[in-house]
C-alpha cells in the first residue's frame, strides 16, 4: 500500500512488473527482482537508479544495503498476526507449503527479526525512518499520507495519495493492539 500511495501522490517508483498483481495482492506488487538478490550481495547497480525513486524492500534485506547511500525509510508496520494470516493464505492459494511451527511461534520469531532490525537503522547514520502503521493508513488515509509526503520530499499529492487507501483490501484482521510494533 505505501509504494502504491507514493506512486499515486507523483513519486516516481523502481519496479520492474516482474511479479504481477493476484488474488492475494489486486493492485500488483511495485517490486524490484533485483532487490530480492541484496542478500546474496550481487549487483547493486540498480541502486545508482534508484535516486528520487520510491523501492519495496523488505525489512529482512534492509540490512544488507550499502552505507554508501542515504535512505529514506517508510517502514509500514502491521499487527504480525494479521502479517502470518496474509503470508499463509497467498501460500495456500498458490499450493505453496505452509510454515509448520505455531502462528504465535512465528509471531515470535517475527518480533524478534523486527527487534533486530530497529536496533540496526538506530545505529546508522544513512537511515532516516517514517513508521506508519498499516491500520491507520487505512482509517486515517489524509494524515498518513501527508506525513509520508512530508517525509519523503513535501510536493506529493496527499489527496491522491489517500485514495489508495482501500479498506476492502483488508481483508486478515486482527485486534487493535498491534505486536508487531517494536
């Protein structure tokens, strides 16, 4: 939903159309193939590009990126359990294997990787980080968004922006407290 507000608002966004939009992710996926590779420390290349562009990278790579850069962060927080419900129904619908370990095992393991990485943008200087909270981009689409624009460079369109916010695409709900948030 981020990468979809910032394309909206006029954000020019990395994506490559490799993984196309599905049941379990309608508007697609705004992703990079190249950036599923940080881990294994290929080519960073792409990254030379992605200056004044908005990039989907997932919190498990964000530690693998070069300190040669300065980043802006929009790290979209979501309640874990609702996170494992997603993750679990796109692997169903897909006739992928499921994760055998227990969903709050797994909602362990998750707040821990998240603890993890908290500590590590707090130590790097190249990181500057917007948390929002995924629930309430959709219950408060106008503010959210304006505090992305702020963030990311104050001339995108917030109006535009909050109409991504899409309620109907929330489809695995959890209670308001929110373990995911470290």
């Amino acid at each position: 939903m981020a990468m979809s507000m910032l394309a909206a608002g006029g954000l020019p966004v990395l994506t490559d159309g490799v993984r196309q939009a599905d049941e379990s992710n309608p508007r697609g996926y705004l992703e990079l193939e190249a950036v599923k590779e940080l881990h294994r420390q290929r080519d960073t290349a792409w990254l030379e590009g992605a200056r004044g562009k908005a990039v989907k990278i997932v919190s498990f790579l964000l530690t693998w990126l070069p300190e040669t850069y300065n980043y802006r962060v929009i790290f979209m927080q979501r309640d874990l359990r609702e996170v494992v419900a997603s993750e679990t129904a796109m692997l169903v619908k897909r006739g992928q294997p499921v994760e055998t370990a227990s969903e709050e095992q797994t909602v362990q393991m998750y707040q821990e990787h998240l603890r993890k990485v908290e500590r590590f943008l707090a130590t790097r200087r190249c990181f500057e980080v917007l948390r929002v909270n995924y629930r309430d981009a959709l219950d408060q689409p106008q503010e959210t968004a304006a505090h992305m624009r702020d963030f990311v460079d104050g001339s995108l369109d917030v109006a535009r922006m909050a109409s991504v916010a899409d309620p109907s695409l929330y489809r695995n709900r959890a209670g308001r407290t929110n373990p995911g948030t470290p």
